[in-house]
C-alpha cells in the first residue's frame, strides 16, 4: 500500500503521530544474557534486536598461525534474521548469506574495528552476534545502537559510543522544489521515501558510518545529514542514560 503523505505538510504530523524532528520510542537494557560476554537488548519502534558479545577471545591453532603478525583484536559481526521479523515471512528469514545482510556485517566491523581499542588484544577476536526480532525501518542504526552498548557490557574499551539514526526526505511540495527531512524513519516510510543512516562517534558531529540506499539529489544531502546527526545526539543521550542506570545497579549491588 502507498504511502499517504499528502498530510505531512498540512498537520506537520506523520502517519505514526511524530513531527519530523521526532524520534520513535527507544527502549534499551543491558546485560540481558548472563553467559554472554557482554549483551543488550534495543527498541527502535517496532524494530527489535538481540545482541551478545563473545572476546576478546584467544585465537588458537591453524588460525593463530594464519594470522600470526596481528597486533590487533579482529573484529567480526554475525547478523540472524527471524522468520517472523518481516512482513514477507519468505524474507524475513533471511541471514548471512543475504547481500543486504552482508554488507550490514562488513559495515558494522567497519566501524568498530576503529572504534575499539583493538590493539590492545593481539591475536584475538571480538565477535557480535545479532539476532534481528522485528523490521521496521532503521535496521542498521537499531543493529549499531545495541551493538555499543554490548560491548560497554563486555567491558570492552572504546574511544567513545558511536550511535545511529536514519533520516529522509518527503516528496517535494506541489509547485516547488523544496522538500522536509524526516527522522528517524519506520518500515513504509523507507519504502516510499529517500533515506540514508548515518553514525557518529561521541557527543559531536564527527561521523563514523553514512550508508544511503536511495536515490536524492546532492543539494537534499546536507539537510538529511544535519538532521540524522541531531537524531544521533538525541540517541547518544538515551542510551547514555541506560548505561549510567546499569553502572549504578551494578555498584548498589556490590557495596550492599
């Protein structure tokens, strides 16, 4: 079914009640999974995601042997998908041998392999199992979110949290060129609309991941990217927010 945004511009509302600036309920916990290294567990809306953390472990044997000369920590990244995540059940499914679910995988090693302090583990591996629940839109930003705050759970150090969003463009107004970002977008909204995620490292706006899947124009892209930006800001903020709880759950604990 088509998406109807013929009432952005009039209400300034979208069709799940958020204004453009808005994001959608983010809901997080960590150290969901006692015999996981590190583990987490994220909302982004309806999209749902499992996380567990196993490493720095040691390389041993013929692997050891193949990567002898590694100063650094390998970071690795495993993404499942459950039958009933998608809306097409046959697809929903899909997992590591997926393209999409692929280049998901490279991006997230990507970014944290630079993000972590690697060189600290030598010869070693970090592995990030994530276990997709429910779709609907914003999957890698969901996926990188969860990922971070697993990896706090580890105790494994990086050099700041990198957090994600999406943001896209409505159509443009009738009789003009402009068109307004929107952020933080779910499942139909993708569909329908221009979008890019974009991940930045800390409180700033340095960004360390920018993946588009669509079509826009270049002029378009500055706008998109300032607001995803922003959107990250408000994300660091949340998931901030749920480590100090768990840091101070943790220190109750011990001192009683």
């Amino acid at each position: 079914m088509p998406l109807d945004t013929s009432t952005y511009h009039l209400a300034l509302l979208r069709l799940d009640g958020r204004r453009w600036n808005e994001l959608r309920r983010l809901h997080a916990q960590i150290s969901t999974q006692a015999s996981a290294d590190g583990s987490s567990y994220l909302e982004m809306g309806n999209t749902k995601v499992i996380c567990t953390i196993a490493g720095p472990a040691e390389v041993r044997g013929a692997a050891r042997r193949e990567g002898a000369e590694r100063d650094n920590a390998v970071v690795t990244v495993e993404i499942g998908m459950a039958g009933f995540s998608g809306v097409d059940r046959r697809g929903g499914g899909r997992g590591r041998g997926d393209k999409r679910t692929t280049e998901m995988q490279n991006t997230i090693a990507s970014a944290f392999q630079s993000t972590l302090f690697t060189h600290l583990y030598p010869h070693s591996t970090i592995t990030i199992s994530l276990h997709v629940l429910s779709q609907d839109g914003s999957l890698l930003a969901a996926c990188l979110n969860a990922a971070t705050i697993a990896l706090i759970d580890a105790g494994i150090p990086m050099s700041d949290y990198i957090v994600a969003c999406t943001s896209g463009l409505t159509p443009p107004k009738s009789g003009t060129e402009s068109a307004d970002p929107l952020l933080d977008l779910n499942g139909m909204e993708e569909q329908e609309l221009p979008w890019l995620t974009v991940g930045t490292l800390g409180a700033g706006e340095r960004v360390s991941v920018l993946v588009m899947e669509s079509r826009v124009q270049v002029g378009r892209l500055e706008g998109m990217l300032a607001v995803g930006v922003d959107g990250c800001k408000q994300v660091r903020e949340i998931l901030d927010g749920v480590v100090r709880r768990q840091g101070k759950r943790v220190l109750e604990s011990v001192v009683s």
